[in-house]
C-alpha cells in the first residue's frame, strides 16, 4: 500500500500547547500509513529538537522577515520535488503561505484552527482557510463558532487536542485538609489579554483579606505589556508574598503534584490544554464558564467553574472548595477519567481517518 505523503508546517515549534500538541501528533501517527514531512520557517524552537526525530523528513525555510517572499518558492518547490499529498498548516502565516505556495497545485490543505485573535490577522486567516479541504476544531464549541463566522459547516471536522501521558499521569501527594495550611493555586498560560489573569489576582487579594491562607503562582511568558500589567496589580495590592511569577518553563505532573487546585480564567479559549493536562495529572481544576473549558469539564461534572471575569464569584468557588476537600477529592477523580477521553491514540484515530478521507477524494 503506498504511503499518503503528509506535509507538517510550525513557525518554530516553541512552547505551547500547539507545538505539544503536533509532537504528541507526530509520536503516534502511523508510520505505515504515513511518510512523514516536517517543516519550520525557522530552527530556534524548545521543542523543535523533540519533534525532528519522529518525522520521516525534516526541512527548514530559514525565514528571514515575517512576509519573505522567498519562503513561498521554497515551500512550493518542496511540495512539488517531494510529491506531498496532504499540508497541514498550523496558525494564520504558515496557512497564509502555504495558500500561495501551492496555487495551482492538486496538494490538499487541512489547517489547525488553534486560537482566537481579535486583529486584522483573525481575518485573514478565515479568509485563507475558506479556500482550505478542511479545517479542524479542537472543540464542538470552536466549530460552532467558526460556522457563525462564515466558515462552511462541512470543512469543518472536530479533532480535541490530546495531552503527553508520559508528562502528565497522577503523581501521589497528599490531600489537602483544612489543618494542611497553605491552599496553593496554580494557572499555566500565556500572559495574553484574554487570559485575564486580572480576576484571579483580585479573587487572591479577596481571599488573604478574609484570612485565607491561600498562594497563587503563574507559569508562563507572552505578552511583556499584559504581564507587567499583572505584576503592577501584585504590587497595587501587596501580594508579592503570595503571588509568584515562575515565567515560561515546561513543565508536568510532578510539578502539578505541589498545588491543590488548577485555576484559569480565560475570556476566550478554543480547547483548554492546560486544564486537560492538570486533569489527567490529578489536580482539581475550576475553570471559567466559557463554552469549550465548560465542555472539556462536562459542565460541571469533571471540575468547577466561575462566571468569566467574575472576581467574587471565583473566589467564592476557591473558598468552597478549600472548605470542602471532599468535592476536592470528587473533582480530582471525575477530572483523571475525562481525561481520559483525550489520550493521544484516541484523538489520533480521528485524525488519520480525516487524511485518508481527504486523500481519496
């Protein structure tokens, strides 16, 4: 059986939950159904060095500005000298390429709808990726959303994002009791405007000035104006005993395994990996009730939530929970079995089955 020829295309692959996710695709994708192609602009990625071996084939375009002219005839030359069958793009540039790349060319195009951006780029992107074979949702929640943007309802296909097992399983740590002392939090996330980590800085000071023993601590880079932001908050109300900044970093179960609870309070999401990843480390998570994170966490029944940008409100949810460790207990079990539902072999059975439909029409 001759092997469908699959072109991969990331930025850099760095840090983030899209750039885990095409390694966690690479690991498991068929190799006997598959011969494998990954390229990047550039070769300064974290995770780049992860992805290179389980790929058949790896290329960089070494880009040298943003819109290089030059990168579009690499691209085109390369589908066109390697035969790709399929291109599957990632973000709005490596799709806005590739739709130019391959004018003319019999090559099918599937891109990764990842996330939301309220610039001139969300445009184009849905612009490009009307003219796409299909374009996946990692949500039922993003396909609906993307429908009412104009995207056509039959391109569009969900496949959920999938979480690394081998980063992510539970790790054994005590309970949290009331007489254990400090209530430790954590939120993974890029510092971006939508992630509003405002509302569980102000759900922290609420807290310490009821008497709560409570720390918060952040993981993740981004954007340098929203996290000064939220560092001049911590300062405005005197948090820095309780509030830390661990920057970007990767981390896993082990690290998950010192706090008691998962919290994100993102306006806007079109999956949740990070919550996925806490859930399938065994940590509690309490979300914002925004369509996809309600979805990942079965509204309600796989972990707790808060009304978006509700400071009182979350830190009412915090409070129940601390004087609850038996919901804490719930929660944590409820959250390892639905993750469950987003190990990788699962996820990529959807994913090889909507190549191979693509393939052959």
């Amino acid at each position: 059986m001759k092997k469908i020829k699959l072109l991969i295309i990331d930025e850099s692959l760095g840090i983030g939950g899209k750039e885990f996710l095409i390694h966690q695709h690479l690991k498991h994708l068929s190799k006997k159904h598959f011969e494998i192609h990954l390229l990047t602009f550039l070769d300064n990625g974290s995770v780049l060095h992860l992805c290179k071996p389980l790929a058949d084939h790896f290329y960089c375009l070494h880009r040298k500005f943003k819109l290089d002219i030059i990168v579009i005839f690499k691209l085109r030359n390369y589908l066109i000298n390697n035969k790709i069958d399929l291109v599957h793009s990632n973000n709005w540039l490596t799709s806005l390429y590739l739709k130019f790349a391959s004018w003319g060319l019999s090559v099918k195009k599937i891109s990764t709808f990842h996330g939301y951006d309220r610039t001139w780029r969300n445009f184009i992107h849905l612009k490009m990726l009307k003219t796409f074979d299909s374009v996946i949702c990692v949500s039922k929640a993003l396909k609906i959303d993307l429908y009412r943007m104009g995207l056509p309802w039959e391109k569009l296909v969900v496949v959920p994002n999938c979480y690394a097992p081998e980063r992510f399983h539970i790790s054994q740590s005590p309970p949290f009791t009331k007489e254990c002392g400090v209530f430790r939090m954590i939120m993974v996330s890029s510092f971006r405007w939508q992630k509003d980590q405002a509302t569980l800085i102000k759900s922290t000071r609420m807290l310490t000035e009821q008497g709560y023993e409570v720390e918060l601590h952040f993981v993740g880079g981004g954007d340098s104006e929203a996290i000064n932001k939220s560092r001049n908050l911590v300062s405005t109300y005197h948090l820095e005993d309780a509030i830390t900044f661990h920057g970007e970093r990767i981390i896993d179960g082990e690290f998950l395994a010192k706090f008691e609870l998962f919290a994100f309070s993102s306006f806007s999401e079109s999956f949740g990996i990070a919550p996925l990843e806490a859930m399938a480390s065994g940590l509690p998570v309490l979300i914002s009730d925004i369509p996809s994170l309600m979805e990942l966490i079965q509204y309600g029944e796989s972990g707790s939530f808060f009304e978006a940008g509700n400071c009182t409100d979350c830190a009412n949810k915090i409070k129940e929970l601390i004087q609850n460790p038996a919901l804490l207990k719930k929660l944590k079990q409820k959250g390892v079995e639905r993750a469950q539902n987003y190990r990788p072999e699962r996820v990529i059975e959807g994913l090889e089955l909507l190549y191979k439909q693509l393939h052959t029409q």
